[in-house]
C-alpha cells in the first residue's frame, strides 16, 4: 500500500463543497503516543499514522466562524461557535491520511445534534470561552453533556513569529485534509480542503486539561512536543464516501 505524502497545500480533490466554514485562532497542542494506545480507538480499515513509528494526540482549540451548507451562507448565530477538539492521526487501506476525532467540545447545542445524528461524530456540548488578549489567547471549555459532565480543558498561549518553513512534524499534524469516522456501520472519509495554513510558534503559558483523559487516552505528560499557533484559513468539505479495501 502506498500511502499519500503529506502534502501542505493539494489541490481540491472533490468537485462541490457540501459544507464551508472558517477556522480562525487555532491552537495546537501535540503529544507522542504509541501507536499501540491509539490502534483499538481507530475506525475500522485504519490504522494508526506515523512519524518514525510514533504516533500523536492532538488538543486543538479555536472558533468555527460561518458554517453553511453549499454555496450558501454561514447560519447565523449556530454557525459560530468555540471549540476544542481531542484528535488521533489515521490512515486507511487506500493510503489517505486523515485524522479521527475523539472527542470535539462545541458551545452551540444544535450543530452538536446534527454532527452527532448525521456523521456519528462525538461532539458534545459544552460551555467554552475564547479570550484574546494582545499576543495571547486563553480557551476554556466546562462540558455539559453528554459525560462525562464537567470535564474541563484551560490552555493559555502566547502567539510569536510567522513560521516560514514548517518541519515535517508540524505538516503532519496539520496538513490534513479528511477526517475518518464509523458511522452507521460504515467507516466513512469526509475529504476537506483550505489554503496551506499560515502558521506561527507559540508559547504555552498553562495547560490544565481532562479532556483527553477523558476522551479514553492516557493524560498528557510532560511538555506538548508541538505547540503551534494560526489566525486561521477558510475551509470547505466534500461528500463523505464509504472506505472500500483495494483489490
């Protein structure tokens, strides 16, 4: 199997957008795991994705800016919302790389429902605030349902400088472009595309956070091996489509 390179800026790979929206004022945080950890929490047809037999959990927080179907507009109101996000890196029997969503924290309860009802994927409801403050941004997320109620996630960063060359780590754990889940007896890919990222170091100033314990991996340790920074890219998605094994 070959598997895809990781590739900073590709081109659109499907024909129409079914849903557009904006990232904006992103944090990365990254941890090594071993993929052992990570392998039984993986759709099926997927397996764990890798930098030198290493694999990484991701604590990403920002705003949705915008969410809307098609060419249309953003809902208003629903379609903005803080979140926090708990993730995995994948790739299938075909070779895509993507990544799979432990858990993703939103304050708005009804693109909770639908996210939940339609696509299987695990957003919860919670009470989340982004504060930005010169060259520092403070996310914080109390969650409210479903469990485990009350789990909590605070991170402070400060923002620096532009990045003109990210490594080959920092591609990989943001130059993605789908997302696998298992939804209604399938394992679907839900491709994605935006501009390359415009991407910046940054600086962790407090962590506290039971959100990827809670989302059934080990609690972080010690520093983040990554901690990133960006004021965002504007987002569309494709159709999701059932995995198939080659051959």
């Amino acid at each position: 199997m070959d598997i895809e390179p990781v590739d900073h800026a590709p081109r659109q790979a499907f024909p129409r957008a079914v849903l557009r929206q904006r990232w904006e004022d992103l944090t990365f945080l990254h941890w090594a795991v071993a993929p052992e950890i990570v392998a039984p929490l993986l759709p099926a047809g997927t397996r764990p994705d890798t930098v030198d037999g290493v694999s990484f959990v991701g604590l990403i927080g920002f705003r949705m800016v915008g969410l809307g179907f098609g060419r249309g507009p953003g809902v208003p109101y629903f379609g903005t919302f803080a979140e926090t996000n708990v993730r995995l890196y994948s790739v299938d029997d075909t070779g895509r790389r993507a990544v799979v969503f432990r858990s993703l924290d939103a304050s708005r309860l009804v693109p909770v429902l639908v996210a939940r009802a339609t696509l299987r994927l695990p957003y919860l409801w919670s009470s989340m605030r982004l504060d930005c403050d010169g060259d520092r941004r403070d996310y914080r997320c109390r969650r409210r349902w479903p469990g485990p109620a009350g789990a909590t996630s605070r991170m402070v960063v400060r923002v620096g400088e532009r990045i003109s060359a990210p490594s080959p780590l920092e591609h990989f754990v943001t130059a993605r472009w789908g997302l696998h889940t298992r939804a209604h007896g399938r394992t679907l890919h839900l491709p994605n595309w935006h501009p390359r990222w415009p991407l910046h170091r940054a600086e962790l100033l407090h962590l506290d956070d039971e959100l990827v314990s809670a989302a059934g991996l080990p609690a972080p340790v010690g520093a983040p091996v990554s901690v990133l920074y960006s004021p965002g890219v504007g987002v569309r998605f494709g159709p999701p489509m059932a995995l198939r094994r080659p051959g």
